[in-house]
C-alpha cells in the first residue's frame, strides 16, 4: 500500500480539529496557544503535502518557512503578553481574566 | 528576466513602503538617542508618513506587479494607502493628546509600532499573493496586539491584549488553513493563478465554500465582522483610546482592502467589465457567504450595542455594524459596489475618528468613558459635545453629513437595476435606523439629560490645539455631506483593481 | 420659469437660508445676552414674512405650476452634484439645487413664514439655554422651508431629514417631563418612514430617463412625466406593481409625518411634551409636510397609483377623523386634547385629497391652512393657561370665562373655526372637502361615514368649553391674570386671518386653484 | 511486505497524532508541553518522509528549540510546577468534542471528494539550494518583511517585560 497525499491530508485534518478543540475547551492562555501551534503545524503538513504530490516546486515549503518564522514572532509576543497577564492578575486562565463585560 | 534587474526596478516602485520602514527604524534610533518622551519621534513619524504620501501620489495611475507578482500597485491600492497614511498621522496626534498614554511608562514606542502596522497595512492593500497576504495580515496583527496592551499595568489593557492576540491567532491560523486548501486544490500561491484555475476547473460547492469560510474567519476577524468579532468590544473597551481609533480606523481598513481585492480578484471569470458589473465565475457562490456575514454583523452590531454602557464599547460593536454595510459594497460585486465601498471608508475615516477624539478628550476630563457619567456635559463643553453630536448623526448616516453619502451610495449600489438587492437595501436602511437609537444614546446623555449638580459643575476648558484638531475633523464630515462630489470622483477614480479593465 | 431676486440671490433662498444666517449670529453672541438672542431671532421672523409678503405682491397666481417648468415661479435652479456614475453605467449623478414655488407650495411658505414668526413670539417665555433653543429653533425653520420649495428630490430628502434633529433636541431639552421619551420617538417614526422614502427616491433614480438630456434625473418636475420612465424599467408600465409599492412606500413615509392611523402614536407624545412654541410649529407646519409630500410627489409621480389606492386613502382618513375625534373626547389633559384633534383634522386634509376632485384637493390644501392657523392658536392658549396655572387639567378648571374675558374671546374664536362655525376660515376648506368627497362616487359612502366627524368634534370642543369656561371657578385660580400683550402679539394676527379667510376665502383659494386644476387633471387624465 | 515509507509513514503519523491527542487532553500543562515537543518532533520525521529536508531542520531547530522552549519558560513563570492542574469545568469539553467531531468530519469530507492538483511526485530533489535562491529572487520580498516582523516581535516583547 502507498503512502498518498490523502494519508498527509487525513493527519492534518485531525492535528487541526485537536488544534481547534484545544483552543475551545481549554482556558489556560498557554494551553490555546499550544492548539494554535498545532493548527498550524497542520497548515504546514498541508502545505508540503501538497507541493510535493502536486509537483509544484519549493513554493509550498517557503510558505511553511514563513509560517515558523512568524509562529517564533507570535509566540515571544505572546509569552510577553501572558507574563504581563500574570503579573497584573496573577494568572494565566482566561477565565479569570475578564474585567470587562456587556 | 533577470532576477536582480527585477528586484531593482521593483524597488522603485517600492518608495512609499521603503520610506515607512526607514522612518521606523529612525524613530527607533530617535528613541534610543532621546530617552524620554518627546515629540520629536512623532514629527519624524510624521513627517515620513508626508514623504511615503508623496511616493505614493507619484504612483497615482500606475498599475504595475513588482517583485515577481508578489504586490501590485493600482488605484484601488493606492487609494487605500491615502486613507492609511491620512488616518495614522491623525491618529499620531491622538496620542499627543491621550492621558492614557502621557500616563503610561513608556515612551515613543507608539511611533515606531503605528508606523510597522501602517507598513503592514500598505502590504495588506497590494498583497496579491497567498503568503504575501498572511505575512502583511500578521504584520498588522502582531503590531496591534502590542498596541492593544500599551498601558500594561492597566488591567483592562492588558487583558485586552491577550484576548486580542488568542482571538487573532486562531482566526489566522484557521485562515491559513483554508490558504492551504486553496492552495493544494489550484497549485498556486498567486491569486491571478488561483482565479484562472477555478474559471477552468469545475470546483466542488462543498470546498469553496469551506474554504471560503476559513479564509473569511481571518479577514472577519480583521474587519470585526460578526461571527468572528467577539474580540471587538473588549479589545475596543480595554485599549487606550487612540489606540481603539486606530484599530477601528486603520486596521479595519486593511481588513477591507485585503478582503475585497482577495474576493473580487480570485472569483473572476474574465477581467473585462461590462458595464461596471464584474464577471464572476459561474456556480461559485462566495456573495451568500458575504451576504450572511453582513448582514449578521449589521444586526448583531446594532442590538447589542444598543445596551452598552461604556462609549468606547458602543462605538466597538457600532463599528462592527459599519462594517457590515462596508460588506455591502463588495457584495455588489461591481464597479458601483465597489466606489460606494471605498466612499463609506473615507465617510468612516473621518467620523469615526472625530468621534474617538471627543472620547479622549472626555476620558481625559472624566478618567471615565461611561456614558452614565456624561450627563450634561454638553453643558459644560457646548463646543465638544455639538461636535460629538454631529459625529454621531453622521455615523448613522443623517442627511447633510458624509455619512449619509455613505449610505446612500451602498443603497443606490443595492438596488442598481438586476443587481436584486432591494430586500439587502432595505435592510441595510432599516439598521441604520436602530442604529441612531444608540448614538443618540450619547447625544441624549450629554444634551437632554442633566446631572444633579450640572449647573454648579464649572465649563470644562480644552486647549486649542484640540479645537483646533476637532475643527479640522468636523469640516470634512460636514463639507463632504454637502458637497460630495470631490470623495465620489475620488472612490470612482480609485475603484480600479490591477489586472481587472 | 419666472425668477425674483433680493440682492442678486434668489428670493426663495433668502427664505430658506436667512434662519441660517440668524442662527449664526445667535450662536455668536454670548450666552447671556438672551434679550439680544430674543430679538434678533424674533427679527429674522419678522425678515421672513417681510420676504413673503414681498413674494406675495408678485405671486403670478394665473400660473399654474406643478408639472410645468414655465409655471413654476420664483425659481432658481443650479447645479450641485454632478459626478460620473460609476464606469459604464448610463449617465451619472446629477443633482440641483432646484427651489421653486407654485400654487401647491406657495400657501405652505405664507404659512411657515407666518407661524414661524409668531413660534418664536411664544417662545420668548422659554427660560432656559435660550441660545441653543433658538439656534435650533431657526434651523428648523430652515428645514421646513427647505423641504416647501425644493423641487430636486435629493434635495428635498436632505431637508427632510435635517429638520429631524433640532426638532429632537427642542423637544428633548426644552420639553416635559417625559420629553426623553418623546424626543426619541418622534425621531425613530419619522427616520423609519423615510428609508422607504430613500428607497423609493433611488429607484425612481433609477427607472428615470430624462427625456431631454437621456440621463437618470432626481428632478421632481421631470419625474412627473410618465414619458420620464422608460418602459423597461421599473416603472415604466403605469399601474404595475412596482409603481404600486412604491406609491405604499412614500406613503408610508408621508403618513407617519401626518401622521395617519396607526403611524400616529408619535404626535400625543411629541405635543404634550414639546414645549407651547413647539407645538404650535408641530401642529402649524409639520404635519403639513407630510401631506404637502404627497400632492407634491406621491400624487403627480404615481398619478395612477394614486386612483388606485384612493378607496384605502380615504378609509385611512374616515379613519383618522373619527378616532381622532373620540380620543380626543376621552382626553383629560388640554393639550393632548388638541393633538387628538389635530389627528382628526389632519384626516379631513387626507379625505380631500384621496378624493382626487378639484373642490376637494382645494379644501385640503386650504385645510392645511386653516387647520395650522387654528391649531396654533389653540396651542398658544394651552400654553397661556399652563404657564400660569402649571396643570392642564380640563378638570382643574372651570369659570375661566368671567376671570379671563380676553383668554375666553380668543379661545371661543379659536375653537368655533376649529368646529367649523360658518364665518371662519375652517368652515370653507371643510365643505370643500366634504363636498369632494361626496362628488367622488367611490368614497361617497367613506365621506359620509366621515362627516360624523364633523358632529363629534363639535361635542368635544363644546364639552370642554363647558369644562373650563363655564360653571364655577375654583377658588385656587383666584390670582390668574388674563392674557398679556405679548400673547396677544402672537395671537391676534392668526385671529384675524382666520375671520378674513372665513369671510373671504377667495382671497386664498385663488392663490392655489389654477395649480389645482392643473394637478387633477394631469392625475385623472 | 509494505515498503519503509509506508512503515515509517505509520510510525510518524502515530507519533504525531498520539501526542498530539495527549497536548490537548491532559490536564498537567507540562505534559502538554513535552507531548507537543514529540508530536512538533513527528512532524519534523513527515516533513522528511515528503522530502522536504530543509523544512524538517527548521522544525527542529526553530520550532522545537525556539518555541517549545519559550512555551515552558511561560509555563514555569505563571505557574508553580507543582500545582499545574488547570482548573476547568468538565462541561465545556462536551460541545467541544461535538463541535470539533463535526469539524473534522466536514474536513474529511472536503478533503476526499476535492480533486486535489496532482502530479507525479518530483523525486529526490534537493530542495535546500532551490529554497535558498527562491528566498533571494522571488520570495525576497516576503524574506525582508519578515525580517521587520522580527523587530517588531522584538520590539513589543521587549516594552512589555521593562521594568517601569
């Protein structure tokens, strides 16, 4: 049995939708986070998938490149803005950090 | 072609988005050699944003693809980069202004950060590239989720941050998603490509859509559209106030310029226009999908907001409903959907950022933005609270100010013969009508209701820079309501995508 | 095309602008020079009828207006959008600015010139912010004159609409108790009437075809050529139901200003709070607007729409009339009294007008008159008796006629034409009416069914002369003073009209009949 | 007998999608972090199985050694190690699962009936090279944007963690 492009796609599909229950039922700022890597690290193996089965060059593996690059970029911001979080509430559970409402 | 020659002559074309990041990085130096707050950084931000408004007036009616189809310069582009440049300076004067930010520990970061999203904006408004699109929209999006958090001992700054970033990250990712899909069904990053593919290729119902809608949650999400717009409020709430401007303003904005130039570029059938009217692909029907986020961000932007109580919140989901009538236009379709798009920008640009700037100048005054509070203020600042007024009824789109110019103009789109939008325009209108119960909300606080002790409460005086400024908002927001001529010949002129004739 | 000019500036401009100017200066002055306000607000009234009357002496009223160009008179028409439609799309936007006056809105500018003067007379007793009140009150004047003479429909939407929020802030800031209330709500009734109004404005755009230049026109006098509508489009077919909806639409629009049953429950609300100067501009001239709009657009643009809904027209105003009249016998409060009654007359107007006859649209036309003389006088008086009293209770009363013998005289002539006693003006425009009707076979039956109207409106009015006037007078009214000068400076002047127009109506029907006549006939052709 | 690939493709894919469940399901943020460490970890052995060599470095490198590690940094200054539970209510996790089951079976279903563009995969190329002077050519562009989306990173971090 050959690997196809189907198997990449099938384990994208599921590291997205793990991605995306994270970020719903999770309430810790770091654990949402963690889903949204796994997002996109789907997006990634999609990517490549597809460049590959596709025979369509680098274009598919530059975008990935740039994909980490500015995960790297969005995690430090992020890291920031949760250890500033931590330091005026005193947690990093998105629950308890809702000051403002309707 | 050689790549080299390509990439220099690109480079030409390229100084207005060159000078903005070399006005970055000089205000960056500027910072480090000053070290305390000054407005020396923000004349230098200034002052570059005139020199990139200069490169950008030289490009005026040029339409042009540089660095191997990655940006496109046209009219529609250009256009945005005026509204871009126009709204940051403003909004840099804002920031002279706030309280909030005088308070704050920090000192010039704000220049350099407005100037890295406005550079973010201009990529947004002449991305024509897949990765280019998300790498400008991340641009944009990383710098304002600093922005959001920029008093960051402030609590609800900070939480404003954070939601901001969790929200806009998810939704990016979920976009990229959808990019990615895009991508492996076409075998292109280039939308030029990507809309050939789909013009020859009989294309399954089920993926543009699903596609559609992942793509849409990252640009919802910018342009706070609802369903993707439960970051709005209390980013909107919690930010200090220039910022909200800016985001509700500039940001949004780029959400617009990216969303209409994806949508009309990739869903093109051919590139000629008969009669103004764009020829879609047959049997894809991306505009329902439009249609139903408009149309739910119109309605859920107006009821909720009809409930607040802080103005910074109201003008949050107020913003939300602008929106959907900005998704009017696109909805269309057409070269007239699109100039009423562009005009209702330029209408929002400028009430929506008088109507920030009364609120900072009442935050500043009362440390509070709650409408509650403003009791017969306008009592105690006649001049202010005639100004919010007339921000206010333009907003909802009343004759005689550029707002109605706005409207009328997405409705005369709506309901152009064969365009089968009445039922849209009637909605449209209607909203506008359950929207003036809200802004008159502020109105009615501020004139018809007064506080126990309005009339011991001594005048409340401002500077006359401030006035000055508020003027300066006012008159366009009037002027353009009477005589609309110069903004609609502006928006027609401008309606113009590369590639599309 | 006839043109008169003050200063090289068209006369109608003067009339429209003029309150502009004047609200300027007040704004200028400081806040607490409120004498100085006073006056020169007072003065650019007076400046105003001036001008009217200076119109009047060279009013041609031989010409008959309406859909002729050649007719219309003091006309001054410039261009003010013109901007390329979008790409390819035929023709572009062009808008004027087209004033004019005829027979239909002619009568209209006498009377807001009139009323406006004698509003602001009332509104000296006004004690508050007196600065902001008459720069708005002067912008409304400005508004409601505006939207008399524009004749480009874009233009006349504008004014339309930017009467809408002085009016807001009179009543808000200036009005009862419960003026929050019925501020909001007489701006939320009118705004949600006039998107069907911008609705029906663009698509009219839209289907027209300016037989002359081939370009989409909002000119109101081109749009009353059926050959305007090119067959295609929207309402290129007469009778079809595009052109069906849209007359239900504008309709809708005008009906809320009028206001018709069920759009009327804005008015008791806006009257009883609105401050005695507001409601005498309410009653006077705003509702006036509503069906000044339909004979100036419904009617002539959707002629054929118009005799289709005639019946439902004037099952509309038998409608009015009668439910106007018996909630306003049900009123305690003497103000919402007169607002109910000016419900029913306001239906009178609508039943004149549904009977698409010469005699009747002429009673209505002069009913609007009338009924703005009347009703402002009877406002005037409401607010005398509040203003010293503090309740307008009917029941709170009694006897006033022995305590106040001028108040009395004034108010029996007020109510007597308001009943319409042969000899006041009111009497005419209403047998006109009733005679249109009448004469119209369809609504024969309508207009009879209507004319007990005329029977329980009597009963109210008598009934409440009863309750104040006659009868004892309590002992806690012992110290009230009868009517002053300066309540008889706004007062009188309406008086008199009303008994010369009674005596001699002719006086004011030969202004507008020539524009009627040509109005009927261009609808029953 | 399968072939290697397809051995190792199995092998890869269980790594990456086991962790991957662990990340999102357990209740210890630490476990979490060291799952996502070997499920990132099983990504970087696919990326190497589609021949995209250079992408599997980074992963590496950029990913498991930048990322990660801010991750639990982040983790070890907002929480103490010893107390890492998160406090959830077990309500939410429900429509979760539902909302995200239904997902996944859209997903599914798109990504099986779509004819996806295909062709004979390029064997055995090299790919660092071609990445390389695409960077240089036509990716230039987004190559020196990136570079001031790094500064702005850098920026904002570094106005948030000073001291006042």
């Amino acid at each position: 049995m050959e690997i196809t492009l189907y198997h990449y796609l099938t384990v994208g599909a599921i590291l997205f939708s793990l991605g995306l229950y994270a970020m719903i039922s999770r309430k810790n700022a770091i654990m949402i986070l963690m889903g949204i890597e796994l997002i996109l690290n789907a997006c990634n193996l999609n990517f490549i998938a597809f460049s590959k089965y596709g025979g369509l060059g680098v274009d598919g593996q530059l975008i990935s490149i740039f994909v980490i690059l500015l995960a790297v970029a969005e995690a430090a911001i992020a890291l920031a803005i949760v250890l500033n979080i931590y330091n005026n509430f005193n947690t990093a559970n998105i629950d308890e950090v809702d000051s403002m409402k309707d | 072609m050689n790549n080299f020659t390509e990439i220099l002559k690109s480079i030409n074309s390229f100084l207005p988005e060159l000078s903005v990041i070399t006005t970055l990085l000089l205000c960056l130096i500027a910072d480090i050699i000053i070290r305390k707050k000054s407005p020396i950084v923000t004349i230098i931000a200034i002052a570059g944003l005139l020199v990139s408004a200069y490169f950008v007036y030289m490009q005026s009616a040029v339409q042009e693809s540089l660095f191997s189809g990655m940006l496109v310069i046209d009219p529609f582009a250009v256009f945005f980069k005026y509204l871009f440049i126009l709204s940051s300076i403003i909004i840099l004067i804002f920031f002279e202004f706030s309280n909030e930010i005088k308070e704050s520990t920090h000192k010039n970061e704000y220049s350099y950060l407005i100037l890295s999203l406005v550079l973010g904006a201009f990529l947004m408004a002449s991305s024509v590239n897949l990765l280019m699109m998300y790498l400008s929209l991340e641009l944009a999006s990383l710098t304002s989720y600093i922005l959001a958090g920029y008093s960051k001992s402030e609590k609800k700054s900070s939480e404003s941050s954070m939601k901001y970033l969790i929200y806009g990250a998810a939704s990016s990712g979920i976009m990229l998603y959808g990019m990615s899909l895009l991508y492996g069904f076409t075998g292109s990053l280039d939308i030029y490509e990507i809309s050939r593919y789909l013009a020859t290729n009989p294309t399954p119902n089920a993926f543009i859509y699903l596609t559609m809608i992942m793509i849409a949650a990252g640009l919802g999400y910018k342009t706070s559209s609802v369903p993707f717009h439960f970051w709005t409020p209390d980013v909107y709430e919690g930010s200090p106030t220039p910022v909200t401007a800016f985001l509700a303003v500039t940001s949004s904005a780029a959400g617009f310029s990216l969303i209409t130039r994806l949508f009309l570029t990739t869903f093109l059938g051919s590139t000629q226009i008969v009669d103004g009217a764009f020829s879609i692909i047959a049997g894809i029907h991306w505009q329902e999908i439009i249609i139903v986020i408009s149309v739910a961000s119109m309605i859920v932007g107006n009821f909720v907001a009809i409930w607040q109580k802080s103005l910074k919140r109201l003008l949050g989901y107020s913003s939300i409903a602008q929106g959907g009538y900005m998704l009017a236009g696109l909805v269309v379709a057409d070269t007239i959907g699109l100039t009423a798009m562009l005009i209702y920008l330029s209408a929002y640009l400028f009430m929506n950022l008088g109507a920030f700037f009364v609120t900072i100048l009442i935050v500043n005054k009362l440390g509070t933005d709650d409408i509650e509070q403003m009791k017969g203020l306008g009592y105690r600042l006649p001049f202010v609270g005639v100004a919010m007024a007339v921000f206010m009824l333009a907003l909802s789109g009343i004759p005689a100010t550029v707002g109605f110019i706005g409207k009328f103009y997405l409705v005369t789109a709506l309901m152009k013969p064969g365009a089968g939008y009445l039922w849209f325009a009637i909605v449209l209108m209607l909203n506008s009508v359950v929207s003036l119960f809200f802004y008159l909300k502020v109105v009615k606080s501020m004139f018809l209701e007064r506080a126990d002790n309005t009339d011991e409460l001594p005048g409340i005086k401002f500077s006359v820079q401030s006035y000055i400024i508020l003027i300066l908002l006012l008159i366009p927001t009037i002027f353009f309501g009477l005589y609309f001529g110069p903004i609609v010949k502006l928006a027609e002129s401008s309606a113009v995508l590369f590639g599309i004739r | 095309m006839a043109e008169l000019k003050i200063l090289g500036i068209g006369v109608l401009s003067w009339m429209v602008f003029l309150p502009v100017l004047g609200m300027i200066i007040v704004l200028a002055l400081p806040k607490s020079q409120t004498k100085a306000i006073k006056y020169i607000a007072a003065g650019f009234m007076v400046l105003l009828m001036f001008i009217s009357v200076y119109m009047l002496a060279n009013y041609d009223s031989s010409k008959a207006g309406v859909n002729s160009l050649e007719g219309l008179q003091f006309v001054e028409k410039v261009t003010w959008i013109d901007v390329d439609f979008p790409a390819a799309m035929i023709g572009k936007i062009h808008i004027e600015y087209f004033l004019g006056a005829d027979g239909l809105s002619f009568p209209m500018v006498l009377l807001t010139a009139l009323i406006g003067f004698v509003g602001a007379v009332a509104s000296f007793s006004i004690k508050k912010n007196e600065k902001g009140y008459y720069a708005m009150y002067l912008f409304l004047i400005t508004g409601m004159m505006g939207t008399f003479v524009a004749l480009d429909f874009f233009l006349f939407f504008v004014f339309w609409e930017i009467m809408l929020f002085p009016m807001y802030f009179l009543i808000g800031i200036w009005g009862g108790e419960r003026r929050l209330y019925a501020a909001i709500k007489f701006f939320l009734y009118t705004l949600f009437g006039s998107v069907f109004m911008l609705i029906v404005m663009i698509a009219l755009f839209f289907s027209s075809k300016d037989p002359q230049t081939g370009l989409h026109t909002f000119n109101l006098i081109t749009l009353m050529n059926p050959q305007t509508f090119p067959p295609e489009s929207f309402f290129g077919v007469l009778g079809n139901t595009w052109r069906l909806l849209a007359f239900a639409g504008l309709f809708i629009g005008f009906a809320i200003k009028v206001p018709v049953f069920p759009f009327h429950t804005w008015l008791p609300d806006a009257h009883v709070e609105a401050p005695t100067a507001i409601s005498v501009i309410l009653a006077g001239v705003l509702l006036k607007l509503g069906t000044y709009g339909l004979i100036r657009i419904s009617f002539p643009i959707f002629p054929d729409a118009a005799r289709y809904f005639m019946y439902p027209m004037a099952i509309l105003a038998a409608i009015n009339i009668i439910y106007g009249a018996l909630c306003a016998m049900a009123q305690k409060d003497f103000k919402k009294l007169i607002a109910y009654s000016s419900i029913s007359h306001m239906g009178y107007v609508l039943l004149g007008m549904a009977s698409l006859t010469t005699i009747g649209m002429n009673g209505a036309i002069f009913q609007m008159f009338n009924h703005g003389t009347i009703t402002a006088v009877m406002f005037l008086m409401v607010g005398v008796i509040y203003d010293r009293a503090h309740t307008r209770g009917l029941y709170d009363f009694g006897g006033l006629a022995n305590k106040m013998p001028k108040y009395f005289a004034v108010t029996m002539i007020a109510f007597f034409a308001s009943i319409g006693l042969p000899g006041l003006s009111a009497f005419i425009s209403e047998s006109f009416i009733f005679l249109g009707g009448f004469n119209n076979e369809i609504i024969r039956i309508v207009t009879i069914v209507s004319a007990t109207g005329i029977i329980l409106n009597a009963a109210y009015i008598l009934w409440t002369v009863q309750r104040v006037f006659l009868g004892e007078l309590p002992t806690k009214w012992d110290g009230l003073n009868d009517i002053s000068v300066r309540e008889l400076i706004s007062s009188v002047p309406l008086i008199v009209i009303i008994i010369a127009l009674g005596i001699y109506p002719s006086l004011f029907i030969n202004l507008m009949s020539n524009s009627v006549t040509q109005l009927i006939s261009f609808i029953m052709k | 007998m399968p072939e290697l690939t397809t051995i190792l493709f199995y092998i890869f894919a269980f790594i990456t999608v086991g962790f991957a469940i662990i990340v999102v399901s357990t209740k210890n943020v630490m476990y979490s972090a060291v799952s996502l460490f070997m499920s990132l970890f099983g990504i970087a052995a696919l990326f190497l199985l589609l021949r995209a060599d250079f992408l599997a470095l980074t992963q590496v490198m950029v990913y498991i050694g930048g990322i990660l590690v801010l991750l639990i940094f982040g983790i070890m200054l907002t929480t103490k190690i010893t107390d890492a539970e998160i406090k959830t209510n077990n309500l939410s996790y429900i429509p979760a699962a539902f909302f995200t089951t239904g997902i996944f079976v859209i997903l599914i279903f798109v990504l099986y009936t779509t004819k996806w563009n295909q062709k004979t995969p390029i064997q055995n190329e090299e790919t660092i090279s071609q990445i390389g002077k695409a960077l240089l050519s036509s990716y230039v562009l987004p190559f020196e944007i990136a570079s001031i989306v790094l500064l702005v990173a850098l920026v904002g971090a570094i106005m948030f963690s000073r001291k006042k």
